[in-house]
C-alpha cells in the first residue's frame, strides 16, 4: 500500500515523509518514540504536575472570551469529571473546530488555578474521536502514546503529536496484518540466549506499549540489534587489521637512543608511560597494522608517549605526523616537539590553514622529499595537495574531533601506517567498546608525582565579587588566571554571557589596571600567537576565552580559572578545561560559576568539586547525559544510537561483543548458512561504511 493510503496521511503528507526518508510503510518500523503521553482520567489530573499527559472525553461547553487576546475555555468531561481546556489564538476558528457532544482526546500539561473550580491542561493537540468505529476504540485503549520528534517537514503539513500517533496507529495495524513486520533481524538461537522479544513484538510495543515493561522490554530487543552489528563491524575491522593487512614491521628501539631521549625531555616517565610505549612498540615491531588508542587523564602526558613512538618511526627512516583539531594545539604541539626534535637533530614543520602563499609551498616540498621527518598539522595534513614521502606512524590528536573521511584520508597518506590515536579525556568503558571495539587500547594510569591537586569550588552568581577578589589576591602573588566563556559575541545566544562583552567589562572595571588579554576561535592566527605568548611570558595577568584553551595550553604559571555559566558544560568538557591549571608547583583553584540554582545542576556540578579522577567523572558524565552529549557535537559519518543507552545497557553490550567476536572468528565473511541473515541485516545496515572497514 501505498503511504498516501494510510488514513491521515495524503498525497501532501505523503510527500513530506517521503523528504525525511519515510518512502515504503516498511519505513515506519524504524520510528522510535523520544517520549510517551499517559493516559489519565479527569479525576487523575490532580496527580499529576509536570509531564505531557492525555485526556479524553466528550466536549461539552466551549465558552467564548469577551477579549479577542483571551482563549476560548472547552469543558471536557468523561465518567470522572470535568476538565476546562484554555486555547489561545484564531477564536472565531476555534470556536468552529469544536463540536459540542463530539468525543476528543487532548494531550497538554496539567496546570491549576485559583480562578477555576476546574482542573486545567494547557493545551497542546487533540484529535477528533468516533466512538463508533473500531480503529478509534482500540486506539483509546493504549495507556500510554508516542511522542516522537517532529521534524519541519511534517510541521508544515499540520502534523502534531497526537495526528502523528494516530497515523503511526494506522500504519503498524496495515504492517502487522499483512505480515511485514514478521522478518527477524536477529537469529532465533541468539534470542533464545538472551531472552529477547521477537523483533516484530519489539516494534509494536515500543511504539504502542500496554505497560510500562513492555516499553523496557522492547527498548532493549532493539537496543541488542543496534550493539550486536555495531560489534560484527568492529569484530570484522578487528579481524582485517590482524590477519589481512601487512603493516610495516618497525626494528629500531636501542638503549642508548632511549636513554638520550629522556635526558633531553628533562623529567621521568612515570611507571605507567613506561608501561604504554612498551605496548605501542610491541604493536610497531609486528607484522601487522596498529590501531591502537591511547587514553589517560588531562595530564597524564600521552603527547610525550606519542612523541618518543613517532621517533622510533622516525630512526626506521620512515616520517611521522600528528593531525589535531585546532591551529592553537597544532602549535603548541609543535613548540614542544620541537624543543626536543632539535637537540635529537630531528627535522619538524608545522602545516596549518594559516601558513600560506611561498612558506607553504616549501612546507609541501619538505614533507614530499622527506626532509621533514615529524610533521604536525591541523585538518590540512589530508588535503590532496600533500604528498608525503613515506609516512608510517600517524597519530591523530583528540580524535573524535575528527569525522571518520578525515581519518580515513590521513591514513592513505601512507602504505598501511600505523596509527595512534589519542583522546582529550578518559573514555567510559562501555563507550570504548562501543566505538572502539575495533582497536586495542592503551591506558596512562597516573598523573606525574609532583602535580598537586586542583582545588574546585562552586559559586553562583551572588557570590562573583568574592571570586574576583579571590582572582586578584592570586594575581597581586604574582600569578595568573584564565575566565571562560561559553560564546564569543551576544549575537551567538542572548541569554548567555559572550566572551567580548565581559572581557571589555572586566578590563575596564573589575581588573582595571590589570593586564587583560582576550582569546578565542575567531580570531586570526597571528593574534591567537601573540595573545598566547604575551600570556606565557607573564605579560598578560588574565586570559578571558572561550573553550578554544580546552586542550594544549601549558602555563605553569595560571593557577587560578573561572569558568562562567558552568552549567552549560558536560563534566568531561569541566574536567579537561580545569586541566589547563595545577601544572606549577603552586596550588591551583578552579571555581565554577553557575546562575542555575537548580538541585540537578548543583548536585551535577559538585561531583567536580568532590572528585579530580578523570576515569570516574567520565562515567559520571556518561551515566548523566548519554554517549552523545559526553562528545559533543556528532561528527559526520559517527556511529548514533537509537535505543541504546549505554550506561544501563553494559550487560547487552558485552553479549553483542562476546556473540559477534565468536561469529567472526569462525566465519569472517559470513557465508555459513547460519550466518546469511546476519550478513544480510549487516550489509543493509553498514553498507556505506564498508569501504571504510578498516578505518578505525
């Protein structure tokens, strides 16, 4: 049948799904609520305050207002009692729309006043209701219904929550009878394993549930589905990278090189470095391509790690190059390195979008003839204009920054090269497996010996004079501050405090007579430089930012950060922007500003106040607001859940990994007979990504 078919639906309507991708009925099988409306009685508003609910009844008064800027007030009554349902705007029309007598169902939040002897709903959509045809019987029989997102092309066509459910309705009860929803998607002897629904149970009542259980049972069926071929891709890149692809075999690693790197570096590696470079070298002398992941708290020093490992690529005489996300850690990066390339008589550049014209063309020349052996750049490092010479060790910085064409460019670069990959914060350990099953995972465990905590405090608005007193007691002893903004100008969001508007404020008011620099993304990159190094030279007291210093900003000095409107932040994003401090030998003190007074955003907050363990504020972070939120904007080409939440579903995962490592194992192409609709399932859903399948 034919969408235009399903009741409620249209050839307009029809069009507009057909623009979000929604062509064949099949389509809808794959429409997952965000939310659901419960259904209550009249008599029951009265216990219930916050969420969308849905009332029915039949309409039996529609009350004009004397003000054409008043609502016209429905009475709605069923068998408990009456309900007055305000609804503002177009009243001539709305006062037509309504039949007095006509059954209605009506979704809003409850609300209450002292100028009605009636309970209220504030009105959000309703639907007509004939009590004498079936479909609408059976409809009001569902105790609770879907809210799903909307999106503009289904506005357009008036299509609300309510018109929304009842199409969904009307499509799943055409799938069902004619069959459609009955092909499997997960093999009956797996289900059996797990105890899960059937695939066609799952649909049904994730959409239309009859109780709360069914809503959890079927969320985890499709949750399985979503992790298990989430797993038969990582299992079979797993696979590729071990047994199918030749990698370079590096040899070189003496004693006396090793020992002539860490005088040059000037300080110990702790146990846990040592540890990490051990299993990275192991993975560089094998025969086969690494892909590994390097994680460990902001700190801990994985660019060191990395740094010694790209020199051993570099003494096997092949070139080593590190991509980072933005031109400020591409150069901060590329002082460090540089400090010890020099003294190893290493030969490094740095490309980034700001190196133009002659220097850039000569930049392109040193890369391609091997001249330069460690090259560090932003994004532009996998423009088609740069050849390198013989690239084997590439390591992306902050690596989830970066969509998955980005790294798969950086790794055609070379032939096989081996890569390292290396992330901002510690990652979950359920969020590693689920999008790094593919890879094998190095973690640094501790931060150097001589680091002293960060001391963090939370602060709201009220108390912003004893913080900038706090900021210049610490200035006038001689050291310096960051403050971070969420936005750069007001004209990003009003309703938050923009970097340039503050900064202009605080230079000339509260810290006048201070030293006072401004830094963010927009800025050119030569201005970025020179407010970095009057900064790192102590000649700039404080640094009012954007996020644009959450990674690779080293000033020993800065012992003190302000971060304004904390409460927009996700504890990971907190913790790595409180590690731009507590790297001197002073103590450092992070206060975190909010205007949201809230129990949950406190409550949030202070876990930073409590704890400075990357590993356990990343699980918070996660167990919080969820694998998206915990990154960030999705980057093109990311892997996104529908029904997966992967702080409560760790059990699922390690079946989907356990289950999909033994059917890989056995048969890496899934041609058994067991395994075709595995295959099938898998190649409809990951189709696009297989000529990446070796990306990691």
């Amino acid at each position: 049948m034919e969408l235009k078919f399903i009741k409620g639906i249209g050839e307009k309507r029809a069009e507009a799904f057909k623009k979000i991708g929604v062509n064949r009925l099949e389509d809808f099988a794959e429409f997952i609520p965000r939310d659901y409306i419960k259904r209550i009685s009249i008599y029951e508003l009265n216990h219930h305050t916050e969420k969308l609910i849905a009332i029915s009844g039949k309409v039996t008064n529609v009350r004009l207002p004397k003000k054409s800027n008043h609502p016209i007030v429905l009475s709605l009554t069923d068998e408990t009692g009456t309900a007055e349902i305000p609804i503002f705007g177009r009243n001539e029309f709305r006062s037509k729309q309504f039949r007095i007598n006509q059954d209605y169902i009506f979704c809003g939040k409850p609300e209450f006043t002292f100028y009605s002897d009636y309970p209220r709903i504030n009105y959000r959509d309703h639907l007509p209701i004939n009590l004498n045809e079936n479909d609408d019987l059976v409809f009001l029989k569902y105790p609770y219904l879907p809210v799903y997102e909307l999106p503009g092309e289904l506005k357009k066509t008036w299509i609300k929550i309510l018109s929304l459910s009842k199409i969904l309705f009307s499509a799943f009860k055409y799938l069902s009878r004619e069959n459609i929803l009955d092909k499997e998607t997960i093999p009956e002897n797996i289900q059996k394993e797990l105890n899960l629904s059937s695939r066609k149970n799952a649909v049904l009542r994730i959409n239309f549930p009859l109780s709360e259980s069914d809503i959890e049972i079927s969320r985890r069926r499709l949750a399985f589905e979503e992790l298990f071929y989430l797993q038969i891709l990582m299992s079979i890149r797993k696979k590729i990278n071990k047994n199918e692809t030749k990698g370079i075999e590096f040899s070189y690693d003496d004693e006396k090189f090793r020992e002539e790197f860490k005088k040059e570096i000037n300080f110990t590696l702790t146990d846990s470095q040592e540890a990490v470079i051990k299993e990275i070298l192991n993975d560089m002398k094998s025969k086969n391509v690494m892909n590994r992941l390097l994680q460990g708290d902001v700190g801990s020093g994985k660019t060191i790690v990395a740094l010694y490992c790209m020199l051993i690529a570099v003494k096997n005489g092949f070139q080593a190059a590190i991509m980072c996300p933005t031109e400020i850690l591409a150069e901060q990066h590329y002082k460090y390195i540089s400090e010890i390339c020099r003294k190893l008589d290493i030969k490094i550049e740095l490309l980034t979008g700001s190196i133009k014209g002659k220097i850039r063309k000569e930049v392109y020349s040193r890369i391609e003839s091997g001249e330069a052996q460690i090259i560090v750049g932003t994004h532009t490092l996998v423009q088609e204009k740069i050849k390198f010479h013989k690239l084997g060790f590439a390591v992306i910085d902050e690596q989830h920054k970066f969509g998955v064409l980005q790294r798969a460019k950086f790794k055609e670069k070379g032939y096989n090269p081996d890569m390292l990959i290396m992330t901002a914060t510690p990652i979950p350990r359920t969020l590693s497996l689920a999008y790094y099953g593919d890879l094998e995972i190095s973690t640094i465990k501790e931060l150097p010996k001589n680091r002293i905590p960060i001391k963090t405090f939370l602060r709201t608005e009220e108390e912003k004079k004893n913080v900038t007193d706090f900021i210049t007691d610490e200035i006038k002893k001689g050291r310096q501050a960051f403050i971070v903004y969420p936005i750069i100008d007001e004209s990003e969001k009003l309703d938050l405090k923009s970097a340039i508007k503050e900064y202009e404020f605080l230079k000339n008011s509260v810290f006048k007579g201070i030293e006072t620099g401004l830094l963010h993304g927009k800025m050119k990159q030569d201005e970025k430089e020179e407010i970095m190094s009057k900064f790192k030279k102590n000649e700039i007291k404080i640094l009012v930012s954007t996020t644009v210093i959450e990674v690779g900003i080293d000033i020993p000095n800065a012992s003190v950060m302000l971060i304004e409107e904390a409460q927009r932040y996700g504890l990971s994003q907190l913790h790595q922007l409180r590690g731009r401090i507590g790297r001197g030998s002073e103590q450092s003190y992070c206060i975190l500003l909010t205007n949201n007074k809230s129990e949950e955003t406190l409550s949030r907050l202070k876990i930073l106040c409590e704890s400075t363990d990357g590993f356990y504020i990343a699980e918070k972070d996660l167990e919080l607001r969820g694998p998206g939120e915990f990154y960030g904007v999705k980057q093109s080409g990311e892997i996104s859940f529908s029904c997966t939440d992967l702080y409560k579903d760790k059990d699922l995962l390690e079946s989907a990994k356990k289950i999909s490592e033994q059917i890989i194992e056995e048969d890496m192409h899934l041609r058994m007979g067991k395994n075709i609709l595995i295959k099938e399932q898998f190649l409809m859903k990951y189709n696009d990504s297989i000529n990446l399948i070796n990306v990691a």
